[in-house]
C-alpha cells in the first residue's frame, strides 16, 4: 500500500534581499498579505492536503518565525477577557502543537536541493512535500491537496507545473515532457534555467512537490549546478534515469511569485478583492486611480 503524505520541508533560509529594508529585522516569509504572513497561507494549504508534520528549514535571524507559531498566552487571555472570540479562533490557527514542528539550520546558502538534504534525518524513508512559502497559489481546491490525491493514483515524485512565457521561462526548472495525460505530464528530463532557445517546454516548475525518499539519496551525490548551487530539479531528475516516474502536475489556480516585490503587489490586490468585508473599499479605491491616470 502506498505511504501517505504526512511531512512537509518549507525552505525559509533565504535573506529576502529583495525585500531591504522590511527584511532586515523582520523575516520574509511573515511579511504580512492582507493580514496573515506569507507562510501561513503555505501552513493551511499544507494542513488540507492532510499534512501533519512541519519541517522549515531556517539560517540565523528566523526567530520571529519560530516565535509566530508558538502560543501566546496573555495575548488570548486578553482576547477571552474581552470577548474576543472570533479574534481568537483566528488565532488558534497559527499555533502548532509541541512535536508537530521542527527547525533545521542551513547553515550555508547552497540552494534548494541542499535546503532540503539538511532535513534528510527527519523525513527517513518516506514521501514528501516541499513547499516554497513565496509561492502563494489561490485555488478553490488548495494546490498541495490536489496534487496529493493526483499521488494517490500514481505514486513517484510530481512537481506542480504552470505555463510561462518565454521571455521568463530561464528564471524557472522546465519540464522536458514525454506524455500528455490530462492534468498530468510524465516527464522525461529537467533543465534548470534554460534559455528560452533551448527550453524543452514552457511548462515550468513552481514551489510545490511531492518528492520519494530516493531524491534524498540523490542530494547526496549532487555535485553544484546551475548558479554554483546543489538544484533541487537535478536530484529529481536524476530519478528519472533511475526509471523513477516523475510527473508534472498542471494544478487548477493562480500562483503569485509573492518572492519579488510586483508579486506580492498583485497578490495582496487579489486576494484584498476576495474578502468580503473589503471589496468594496478595495474596488473604489482602484477604480478612482484608474480614472485619474486615465483623465
């Protein structure tokens, strides 16, 4: 019988460079879209995919991190003293419960694939996600599920997959693929910032995997790659010679690179517009910019 899913890798090491100043004394991935940070929006897509444990992958400077997910006592106790309720069940949903977490240094910045290596020790010899917290999908059904259950059936490693086009298709992994079957692609061969000349596809590789315990013996033997970097994508790749099935899985949503500053415009405008109780406002307000750059 197949292995569930149950373990997660988020890799947040990075520096957020291109967020300075905000990232000096505050890390990226709580940088806040509308009003939960970023990798809380990766932690509840993880959760309804029936993830259970949580594995991030930090560097020196994360704390705030590690503080975000710890429980806060006088904070609710002056939430339930003031009757607060709905603020309080809000809150609940960023807890996590001793045992369900754990932190792992990257001590160097050797890229993806070494991000992942380093919690090699915790995930032992079953199936994986790995979730890139920049990436934020919005989706009726949460991507992470979707690709999980798509799992179920076919087992392998899957990464999840969107169309790009070409002037962007050398800052993304791009499938070289062998067969069309729906939603899914079975790949024959990864190529990790090609030039668009030579790309095998405009199918690119976004922030979410499922991932066999073999990609981790992989990352062993990964020499660096492309940008001095051990890449993710060649270890996955690297399966495929070994007669691995890997996929890619065309997921049903919008992704927004929330890692660059004009991605995280569009995503909080976007997800701003989804929340009833701001529409409105929201709409008005980009409604008269509009007139006035029009007039």
């Amino acid at each position: 019988m197949r292995k569930k899913v149950t373990k997660a890798i988020f890799p947040v090491a990075g520096m957020g460079t291109r967020f300075l100043p905000a990232t000096k004394s505050v890390p990226k991935e709580i940088m806040t879209l509308v009003d939960r940070p970023l990798v809380q929006y990766a932690i509840d897509e993880a959760r309804a995919a029936g993830i259970k444990e949580f594995i991030f992958v930090t560097s020196r400077g994360k704390g705030a991190l590690e503080d975000y997910f710890d429980h806060a006592p006088q904070l609710e106790q002056e939430l339930r003293k003031k009757g607060k309720t709905e603020l309080l069940e809000t809150l609940k949903s960023t807890n996590m419960e001793s045992g369900a977490i754990a932190y792992i240094r990257q001590h160097k910045a050797l890229g993806l694939g070494h991000a992942v290596w380093c919690a090699r020790r915790l995930i032992g010899n079953e199936p994986f996600a790995v979730m890139l917290p920049d990436d934020v999908i919005a989706a009726e059904k949460p991507c992470l599920q979707q690709m999980v259950e798509a799992y179920a059936e076919t087992g392998g490693n899957m990464v999840a997959a969107m169309e790009v086009a070409p002037e962007n298709i050398s800052s993304y992994g791009v499938l070289d693929i062998s067969e069309e079957e729906g939603q899914l692609v079975k790949v024959k061969g990864m190529v990790e910032k090609p030039e668009a000349a030579k790309a095998p596809s405009n199918l690119a590789v976004i922030g979410r995997y499922i991932l066999s315990p073999s990609v981790l013996q992989n990352l062993n033997q990964m020499k660096s790659g492309s940008g001095g970097e051990i890449q993710l994508t060649d270890a996955i790749a690297k399966d495929i010679e070994q007669d691995n099935n890997v996929y890619g899985f065309r997921f049903r949503g919008k992704r927004f690179d929330c890692g660059s500053k004009s991605g995280f415009l569009q995503a909080t405008v976007s997800f701003g517009l989804a929340r009833e109780e701001l529409r409105d406002d929201l709409r008005s307000y980009l409604r008269s910019i509009s007139l006035d750059e029009n007039a």
